[in-house]
C-alpha cells in the first residue's frame, strides 16, 4: 500500500466526510449528452492524471524524477480531448496530462501511465522524447510534443490550423484530415506573452477576412502564473469581444460543463472552419511546480480555498449525486489507480537512461524520407543576371516542381518583395501558394512550422535580418527542436530566406543593414547558406529545398542585400558579377567550398559580400595578389572544416575576412578550428567589422570590412611571408 501524501488524505477525508463543492451549474447527464459510462472513465482519467502528479514528487524526492510540473487543478481537460477527434492535432499546455490520458483512451493498444512515466523518469525508453525532456506527445495521438518556452507554440498552432484549408486547395491531403480541428492549450499567465497575443492577433486578423481557420484555442484559467495573479475578469474581458474569435467559457472543475462547451467549440470549429476562444476556469493545486513552495506568497486561506476547490472532489460529487459511483466505489478506484501508477514508477525507473553525448545528440538531425519533386520541364534562361533574378527564376523551378511548397511573407505576393526576388510567382502560382501575410515575423514562422507540420514545403522570407531577432525563438524553441525532443518522430522541415548583412547604398542603417548572425549559428540542427553571387545563390536555394524535402531540415538562406542587383565587379558595365542561371540540377551541399586562383602566399577565407569585396582588393593588387588564393565558404553552419584546413593548408599565410561582429562571428570558428589541426597561429589573421551597429549614410560601412582594408592587410602579410622567407 502506497503510503498517502497530505494532499491524497485531504481528499480522502473529503470523500469520508461527504464533501463536495458544488459545481456552477446543475448539469445532468442527458443535458450534455454524455452517459454514465462516459462520465466514468472521465474521472478515471483524472485519476490517473492525479497520481501520476503526485507520484512524481515522491520519485523526485528519491532522486528519480526531474519534472514535476503538474497537472493538479487542470484535469478537467480530459472532458475537451473527449470532444474532440484522435486525428484532431493537438498542441497541449504541460499540465495537460488528463487531456493525453483521455485521448489515449479513445485508440486501442496504448499504455498512457507507462509512456508519462517513462517521461517523468527521463528513460530512453520514453516513446516521444527518447528521455531528452518531460514532455506531452505521442505520434499515434497526434500530438505533437510542446516545449517549455512560454507560449511558443501558440503560432504554430495557427499555421497548422490555416494548413488544413489550404490542403483543400492544393487539392491532397496533409498530415491531417482536412476537415480536422487543431486544439491548442496554455495558461492564463501565457495569454499575456507577446507570442500569444502576436498569435492571437494572427488567427483573428485572417478570420476577420474569412479565411478558414478551424482552431479551438483552450485557454485554462487557473488565476496565477508561478506567484503573479491574473487580474480578475481580465481574460474575458480581453477575448468576449475580440474580433474573429468565438468566446465560450466553461467551468473546468465540472467535468460536464467542460465537455459541453468542448462539444461547441469543437461544432464551430469544424463546420463554421472558425476560431474558438474555449475560457476554461481551473484551479491550480500543489503551487507551480515540485520545487515550488506557494506557501511564500500565498495565503493559508487561500490555499485552503484552492483545495476545497479541488475538481476531483467536484467530479466525486457529481457520480454520486448522477448515481454512477457511490463513495466506496470512488475511493477504491482512487486507492487502486495510486497502487497501478506505483507499480508501474518502480519499473519504469529501471528502464535505461541516456548516458553519451551520441546518445542525447541522435535526433537534432531529422530522419531522411524519399522526396516529393517532380522532373522540371521547361527551357533555362541563358542570359546572365542578377542574384535576385536567378533567385526569382529558381524559385519559379521549384515551385512548379514541388506542388507542395508554399512561400510565405510580408509583400512578397502583389508587390514581389521588397528587392522583387518574388515578382510574378503570385500571379502565377495563386495567393494560396504564395502568401501575403500580415507584419508579424513571429506569425510568419509560427505560420511556416504549422505547414511543415502539416506536410506542407514552406519557403518563408524575413524582410531584413534585424527584424528576425523579435522572433527568432520560433527557430530556436520550436522548429530547430522539434526533431530532438520527438526522437526525429515529428518534424517541420522549411526554408527561411533573410535578407541581410550590410553595404547596401542609399539606404538602410541598423535597421535594414544588420551583420549580427550568431543567433542562427548557435542553434543546434540549424542550417545556415549565404551565397557570394547569382549562380551560387541558386545552386544554395535548390539545395535547400532538397534538404527541406528528403532530410526534413530547417535551413536558412541568408541573401547579401547589397548583391541582390549588382551587376559589375570592377567597373560599371563590366557585367563580372553577372551570371548565367546554372539550371535546376545544380546544388551546393552543406561543406562544399567556392575557390578563385590557387596561390601559395596566402588564403583569403569569406563569404557573402567578402567575396566581391576581396575579388576587388585583388584586382587592385595586381601583380601582387599572384600568389593568392580566395576560398568562398558559402556555408555559415555544418562547415567541413577538414576541407577549409586542405584547401589552405598548403598556403604560407591565411587571412579570414568577416563582414560580421569581431564577437560572435564566424572567424572566431575558422580560426580555432584551424589552430586545432595544426596550423600555428602566427600563420593567421582575421578581419572583421566592429562591435557596433551600422549607422546611417556614408558613414554605413565604417564598421565594416572594406577593399581597402582587405588590400592592407593582405600586403602585410604578403610582407610579413617575405621577410620571413
């Protein structure tokens, strides 16, 4: 016999006293059309929410568990999860363990209880994590696994919800039925972070123009957030008149209210394709989190208040009072729930564990699946250009050869983006495929990984790469995690075009010239291009889609603004930076290296702008830069840095030149990766912009690596070689 844990005994001793807090309403049971059956194992899912809660603390105190934020309070989520659909795809809040229980139930064969606990004790064994985190989801459920980061997955759930109507227009079908519903659930607390509001804002703005949006967005109101209290009636207040949405509210200690109001907002959703704002009231119970004591800023009064209000004492009453269960049934299906939940913890702990840096690492890198493109049938343009309209003739490629793929973006539709990378491919392919999208580079992501999600190829842009950074966790907490904490089972395999880095003319400042890059290179998983010209830019672009395609990653290509309409490398007119479009069976793997000449003096290792900029410095040089060599990376992640070290290691002296930060910056890696095979450091030199931002005018490039520059320094060592020599 497990032995009781204070918060077991108080509810042992409501039900020996006859206790019951009333619910709001006198609901019975042919009111909501639920039986008594029905009602029934609802509890039991409660239960067995309950006690895999409580016994998590106890195994956490024997060192066994390491997560232990809990669903007590919530459990009246197991009655929406009844409501809804197994192949509704569902985006659950971390104290949504009722809701995973219950819609276990509805599909033969799984084993809910053994799958959390397997989670809670951090085994590799654990069907969705493979132990990496404590986490909800479950591949057979169609739920996907959420992550920690507050509200991140809000966004997502938007773009998952819009890709089931676009299906409908592509005329297939995605990773869901497209008459699905998606469900998303998050606390009172969260529905005051800025991504829930940018989502919020997101899924009304595209509802208030009719656009399909079959999405119920379960918001469970527990009054506080960690020690924060919610305001009163703030969040009805906020949503009971919000444009786009359907508000309905319901009492979630009342498991018959909760499943009525699920039951409506599922009916909307589904038929009506429009959003449901479900306001379900809770309570919280046990304080945040295992290792949080609520007795710090919360009354004794008040903790009372919230145990009385506890919603399986609720439940409790209403079998009795319904008829379904009498108090002696009620406290031997609790006891026995404790002793299976026990049983199976004692098991589960043995199981094993990840214990290698291999081990945790296996999933960052998503599982491979066949392709989707079709044979490309048509003529390519034989006269060189621009890299924007290389990059517009690629993206023409692949779109038609990809009928899955989707771009996404502000401006990037009737206007043709703001560089016109974009023109023509709305007219040609539909405002389906190509999406004008509201100014929300939160939304655009959280939009993109929803129909990746949903097995959609989506290209998205980013206006200006210092516009990323307000939503750059969308590539940090979700799409770049997504593989890892799934064990590769889910993926959200994307484009993400950026334009950015700096020298731009007539135009620009901080906001519009940005070089500061490490965000995306310190994100596991994550791939990041940059093209240095038109042909490379298209053979990056074709190979990103492909990685997207057959190897589910995320890629980023991040486009040199000032590159986009050069035409001359020396002179105007002289057409060097023209290039003819290489066609649709040209790529550039992750690690393939561009080079020009192949001198022994000195290596001149860059990219993007660098690339022109130290072709220019050469040319000045003449005679001088003979025995010089320009190594192009092309690849800002997953370098080979064995091939950077052979292409220059033959080379007397190396110069890398970085159009980013000094701190942070990708010369920082190429260097240490070449001092640890063995070249010595007086052999190297870097040059790079300045810490600063880029200012305004003509002062723009002040910070930044310039020809002139690059020609001293390559002077100095050239120099310096002689003298040695």
């Amino acid at each position: 016999m497990v032995e009781p844990l204070p918060q077991e005994s108080r509810f042992l001793s409501a039900l020996e006293d006859d206790d019951w807090p009333a619910p709001e309403r006198d609901w019975q049971l042919g009111d909501v059309g639920l039986d008594a059956a029905g009602l029934g194992e609802l509890f039991e899912s409660q239960l067995m929410s309950r006690h895999l809660d409580l016994h998590a603390r106890r195994l956490q105190a024997r060192g066994e568990a390491f997560y232990t934020i809990g669903s007590a309070g919530h459990e009246g989520s197991a009655a929406v999860a009844r409501a809804l659909r197994t192949s509704d795809p569902a985006f659950l809040h971390y104290r949504d363990a009722a809701f995973f229980i219950e819609r276990s139930r509805q599909m033969p064969g799984q084993t809910p209880l053994w799958d959390l606990l397997l989670s809670f004790t951090a085994s590799a064994d654990d069907p969705i994590s493979g132990g990496r985190h404590k986490v909800l989801g479950s591949r057979d459920l169609n739920i996907p696994p959420q992550t920690s980061t507050i509200a991140s997955h809000l966004p997502k759930a938007m773009g998952a919800a819009h890709a089931l109507g676009l299906w409908r227009r592509l005329g297939g079908q995605g990773e869901w039925p497209t008459d699905s519903v998606v469900l998303c659930s998050f606390g009172d607390a969260s529905f005051n972070h800025s991504t829930a509001q940018g989502a919020l804002n997101a899924v009304g703005w595209s509802a208030y123009q009719g656009a399909p949006m079959p999405l119920v967005m379960l918001c469970e109101d527990n009054g506080i957030g960690i020690s924060t209290p919610t305001p009163k009636g703030w969040i009805a207040a906020s949503m009971a008149a919000r444009p786009g949405f359907h508000y309905l509210s319901c009492d979630g200690l009342d498991l018959l209210d909760t499943w009525r109001a699920a039951c409506e907002a599922a009916r909307i959703a589904r038929t009506m394709k429009q959003p449901v704002f479900l306001h379900m009231r809770c309570v919280r119970l046990y304080g945040h989190a295992g290792s949080d004591a609520q007795q710090a800023y919360l009354s004794p009064q008040r903790i009372k208040a919230d145990e009385a209000r506890d919603p399986l004492l609720v439940s409790a009453g209403l079998l009795r009072r319904l008829g379904v269960m009498e108090c002696d049934e009620i406290a031997t299906l609790y006891h026995a729930v404790s002793e299976r939940v026990a049983g199976l913890a004692e098991e589960a702990i043995a199981r094993p564990k990840l214990a290698t840096a291999q081990q945790v690492m296996s999933s960052i890198v998503p599982p491979v699946r066949p392709g989707r493109a079709m044979p490309w049938q048509g003529e390519v343009e034989s006269t060189p250009g621009t890299m924007a309209k290389l990059l517009n003739q690629a993206l023409q490629r692949l779109m038609a050869t990809h009928s899955h793929l989707v771009m996404a973006g502000e401006d990037i539709g009737r206007k043709g983006g703001v560089y016109g990378v974009t023109q023509r491919l709305q007219a040609r392919f539909g405002p389906h495929r190509v999406i004008d999208t509201l100014l929300d580079e939160q939304s655009i992501l959280g939009l993109g990984i929803g129909l990746a999600q949903s097995g959609a190829l989506p290209v998205l842009e980013i206006q200006f790469l210092a516009y990323l950074h307000n939503a750059e966790d969308q590539l940090r907490g979700e799409a770049a995690t997504l593989s890892f904490f799934s064990n590769g089972q889910y993926t959200n395999p994307m484009v993400i075009r950026i334009a950015g880095l700096g020298y731009q003319k007539g135009f620009g400042g901080h906001f519009h010239n940005d070089n500061a890059i490490a965000v995306l290179r310190d994100i596991p998983g994550l791939l990041v291009a940059c093209p240095s010209n038109a042909a490379d830019a298209v053979g990056l672009m074709q190979e990103a889609v492909r990685l997207a395609d057959e190897e589910q990653r995320v890629v980023v290509m991040l486009e040199p603004i000032a590159l986009y309409h050069t035409r001359d490398l020396l002179e105007e007119g002289d057409q060097a930076w023209s290039f003819a479009d290489p066609g649709p069976d040209f790529r550039l793997p992750p690690g393939e290296l561009g080079q020009w000449g192949d001198g022994l003096e000195l290596a001149i290792i860059t990219y993007g702008n660098g690339v022109m900029l130290s072709r220019r410095a050469l040319a000045a040089l003449g005679d001088e830069a003979a025995g010089v060599r320009l190594i192009d990376l092309r690849w800002l992640t997953a370098i080979d840095h064995d091939s950077v070290h052979h292409a220059v290691a033959n080379c007397r002296r190396v110069l890398v030149v970085d159009e980013c930060r000094r701190s942070g910056s990708l010369s920082e890696e190429v260097i240490t990766a070449l001092v640890e095979r063995g070249v010595a450091s007086h052999r190297l030199q870097r040059y790079t912009a300045e810490d600063s931002f880029i200012a305004l005018g003509r002062a723009s490039t002040a910070t930044l690596p310039c020809v002139e520059g690059i020609v001293a320094r390559v002077r100095e060592a050239l120099v310096a070689q002689s003298s040695m020599s």
